[in-house]
C-alpha cells in the first residue's frame, strides 16, 4: 500500500523534447520580440530626431522666409509711402498752381468788366470826337487778348483738374496698397513671434486651401512695380504741367501788362491830343470874341454912318427938288444944280457901298457867331471827350492795386521774381 495518492491531471503531458522546443521556441520568440523592440527604438528615435530636426529646418527656414517677406514687403512699403507723400505733395502744388490761375482768370473778369465799361463809356463822346481812334483800336485788341489769355488759362485750369483727379485716383490707390501692406505685415510679423508653445495656436478646418482672389508671387511683383511706375509717371506728368501752367501764367501777365500800358498810353494819347485840340480852340474862342465885339461896335458905325448919309441924301434931293420950281428963265442947268445932282449921286453910291458893307459886316458877324457856336459845341465835345477818357484812366487804374499792383521795393521785386515769399521767415 502506498503512503501518497498522487493524482494526476486528466491531461496529456507534453514530452521532455517538446517542452525543450517549447522553451528553444520562446527563447526564440522572445529574442525577435526584443530584436524588433530594438529595432523600433532605434528606428523610432531616429525617426524622431529626423523628424525633430527636419520640423526645426522647417520652421527656421519659414521663419527665414517670412523675415525676408516682411523685409521684402516693408521695403516695397517704404517706396509707396515715398510715393504716397509725394503725389500728396504734388497735389498740394498742383491745387495751390490751379488756385493761382483761377485768381488769374478772375483778374481777367476784372479786366473785361473795364475794357467793356471804357468802351461803353467813350460811346458817349459826340460830334466829330465819337470816332475810331487809336485809344478804341487798342481797348479792342485788349479785350481780343482776354479772351485768348482766359481761353489758354481756362485749359490749362481744366487740365490741372483732370490731372488732379488722376493723381487722386493713384493716392487712392497708394493708401489701400499701403493699407494691405499693413495688414500683410502684421500677419506676418504675428506669425514669426509664434512658436509650438503659443497658446493661440490650434488645428484649422482646411488651411492649405487656396483663395479664390490669390495671385501668384510674379504678379504681385508686377503689381507693385506698375503701381510705383504710375505713380512716378503721374507726378512727372503733374510737374510737367505745374510747369507749364507758371510759364504761360507768368507770360499772360506780362502780354496783359504790356497791353494795359499800351492801352493807357493810347488814351494818354488822346487826352494829349485831346487837350491840345481844346486849348486851341479855347484859344479860338478867347480871340473871336474881341473880335465880334469889335465887329459889332464897326457895324454900329457903319448904321450910324449910312443914317447920317440918309439925312445928307434927303437934304440933297430936297434941293434938287426945290430948284425945279424956279420961274421962267431962272430954271437952268447952273453950276448949283449940276453940284447938287453930283452930290446925290455921290450920296446914293456912298449909301450903296455902306449899305454893302453893312451887309458884308453882319454876314460876317454871323458866321462869326455861328462859328462860336461850334467852337462852343466842340468844346463841349472835347471837354465830354476829355472827361470821359480821363474816368477811363481812373478806371483802369483799379488794375495795379491790391495784388495786382507793382512791388513797392526792387527788393520786393526781386522775392517775387524769385518766389522766395515762402522761404523768409515772418518778422
């Protein structure tokens, strides 16, 4: 009898020889197992310092490459705002250049206003003084000039506005170029303070998407380059014409200035000739009336003569008349009737002759009155003539005062002529 019941498990027990397989076959296994563990360490590692390193390259070239585009854009942003400043400027002096020649334009309103009125105003001269003279030929040619210095002028103002506009439209332009370029430049700069670390950063829904207004990097450049050529283009073009507005301006005032002293010496002219016309007839008048006085006293004579001569006549022919009665052979042709025929002959022609030249007198008194009429006319003409070229030289005088009138100084003259009013410090 046995001292241990041994029990065995209702199972097949595996051989000596399996059991050393089995454990070859774990040994084996386990060895793979660690081999490929060790493998993976080393693969992963390598893996993650590849990946590590290439994350870094990655970031420090796009950190790069963002460096250079905010340098890139800020540098691109500097020459537009160059510009910017400049088509600014160039507005201001294009608008100050088309405010002066609008002053101009109204001066010339001014200019027209007493051409106009000198010429109404010499219409109402009379007589043989309303006529065309040098004085009118050169209010004529005065206003002729007006009109083609307002029609340059006119232009020359159109075209500033036009320009003005388009340098308008590119300052327009300038400002949202310089506006995106802010706003590109902020994005990028937040974007090279950001690391892996940044608590703002998260996944987004599709960030490698692309816009439908994107633009390839060459056109870009091509926009900016025709944006700063259109800008250098304009403002050459906006000088240009700021240039050729002061040449034409400054030569319209002086063909208008030698126009005015052209004019005002045609009517000095004719003041001249005028005057001297008046103070001849003046002259006319002052000896004439002596002359009518005299005349007149002559004729008096002369009436006073022929009545004397009248009662010498009556007495004569009452003579003749009283001898024809003389009886028988008394009534002859003596000695006494042949003196008393002659003398009534005498007397009839001697009254003839004064008579004649009684008539002679008064016709001659006549035409010397009528003749002082007309120097009385024409000098009434010549005063009117006088009175109103000399208003219209008062007139004219409005244009050299204010503005328009002459530097008081050489040295005066010598700022304007050099535009140096902006550059002297007030006192």
């Amino acid at each position: 009898m046995m001292s241990v019941v041994t029990v065995e498990k209702p199972i097949s027990k595996v051989a000596l020889p399996d059991w050393h397989g089995k454990v070859a076959e774990l040994r084996q296994t386990c060895d793979s197992r660690r081999a490929d563990a060790f493998s993976l360490r080393n693969e992963a590692r390598q893996l993650r310092n590849e990946t590590n390193c290439r994350t870094q390259w990655d970031t420090y070239h796009n950190n790069v490459r963002l460096s250079d585009r905010i340098t890139e854009v800020s540098r691109w942003r500097e020459l537009m705002n160059n510009c910017l400043e400049a088509v600014e400027k160039e507005i201001a002096d294009l608008t100050t250049e088309k405010e002066i020649t609008e002053s101009e334009i109204e001066n010339l309103n001014l200019n027209f206003t007493l051409a106009n009125e000198c010429l109404s105003m010499r219409d109402q001269r009379g007589g043989a003084d309303l006529c065309r003279d040098e004085a009118e030929t050169e209010l004529k040619h005065e206003l002729s000039t007006l009109e083609s210095l307002k029609k340059m002028l006119t232009d020359k103002a159109q075209a500033a506005w036009e320009q003005m506009n388009r340098l308008e439209e590119v300052r327009f332009q300038l400002k949202q170029d310089l506006q995106d370029k802010d706003e590109t430049l902020e994005i990028c700069r937040n974007n090279l303070g950001m690391d892996k670390n940044c608590a703002n950063t998260s996944f987004k829904p599709d960030p490698l998407r692309l816009p439908k207004k994107l633009i390839s990097y060459e056109s870009w450049v091509e926009h900016c380059k025709y944006l700063k050529l259109r800008a250098d283009n304009e403002l050459a073009a906006a000088q240009k014409l700021r240039e050729t507005m002061y040449v034409p301006r400054e030569r319209a005032r002086n063909d208008l200035k030698a126009q005015n002293d052209a004019t005002n010496f045609a009517l000095r002219k004719r003041i001249y000739e005028t005057q001297r016309i008046k103070n001849e007839l003046d002259w006319q008048r002052f000896n004439m009336i002596p002359d009518m006085d005299r005349l007149m006293k002559e004729i008096t004579n002369l009436e006073a003569a022929l009545l004397e001569k009248t009662n010498a006549l009556k007495l004569a022919e009452t003579r003749c008349e009283n001898r024809l009665y003389r009886p028988g052979a008394e009534l002859c042709r003596d000695e006494p009737m042949l003196g008393l025929a002659d003398e009534v002959l005498q007397l009839r022609r001697t009254m003839r002759d004064l008579q004649d030249k009684l008539d002679s007198a008064k016709a001659t008194y006549n035409g010397l009155e009528d003749q002082l009429m007309v120097i009385d006319r024409e000098l009434y003409n010549k005063n009117q003539a006088l009175t109103t070229d000399l208003r219209c030289l008062d007139l004219r005088s409005r244009l050299n005062t204010g503005t328009r009138a002459d530097p008081a100084t050489q040295t005066d003259r010598n700022i304007v002529l050099t535009r140096m009013q902006d550059e002297i410090p007030p006192e």
